[in-house]
C-alpha cells in the first residue's frame, strides 16, 4: 500500500507538471530570443499548459482547505478570492504571451492582471491574519 494518499499524490502531480511547464516555456523563450523556428509554439503551449495549472492548482486549494467548514459569508468570499486568483493569473500569464510575441492587447492584460492579483493576495492576506485572530 502507497504511504502517498490521493491529495498527496494530486499535489505532487502538479508540482511535477508545473516544473514540465516552466522548462517548456524557458525553452520557449531561448528559441523566440535566438529567433529559432519553434519558439512560439514552445510559448503558447507552455503558458497555456500555465494557465491550466495555476487552476488545477487555486481549485486543490480550496478542496483540501477546510474552506466548506465556514460560514456561509466567508465561504462567499473565500470562493471570490479564489475566482480572482484564477482570472489574475490567467491575464498574467496571457498577457505576458500576448507581450512576448508582439501581439496587440498584451500590456493591457499584463496591466490588469497584475492589479487583480495585487487585490487578490491583499484579500487572501486579510482573510489569513482575519483566520489567525479568531482562532
């Protein structure tokens, strides 16, 4: 029998996908930076497989968190924390593509997601030190 239990193993899945992700995108960017053939696809399929995990990843959160044992309106917040996290990152990491490949919108898209994520880990610093007060 495995001492790794189910979570453990999902968790462990994702951190080996997301190393997989940052070498393809590094990989990505040698190529578009040396002007090789290959390097924009190496970068959509990176910061796509980014985006997917960085949802994977928010979404485990919350399901391994004890998140559902809370009140009705702080759960309410924990799950809009949670979708603004998930919407920061994906105009982060769009936006950086967009950037990286000299396509039209991509400062914008840096620009909102950046400040999305700002709010986002400001929320998700007072919800912790809210959580920490109270027990």
């Amino acid at each position: 029998m495995s001492c790794l239990t189910k979570k453990s193993k999902f968790a462990t899945a994702l951190v080996v996908l997301a190393a997989l992700d940052a070498i393809t995108i590094l990989l990505g960017a040698m190529f578009r930076i040396n002007h090789w053939p290959g390097g924009s696809i190496m970068l959509i399929l990176g910061m796509g497989g980014a985006v997917w995990i960085w949802c994977a990843g928010i979404i485990y959160r919350c399901i391994s968190s004890d998140m559902f044992s809370l009140p009705s309106g702080s759960l309410l917040l924990h799950i809009f924390v949670g979708l603004l996290l998930l919407g920061a990152g994906f105009f982060l990491l769009m936006g950086t593509l967009f950037c990286i490949n000299h396509w039209p919108g991509g400062h914008i898209m840096v620009t909102v997601g950046a400040a999305a994520m700002i709010v986002a880990i400001l929320a998700e610093l007072i919800l912790y030190l809210h959580k920490k007060k109270t027990n």
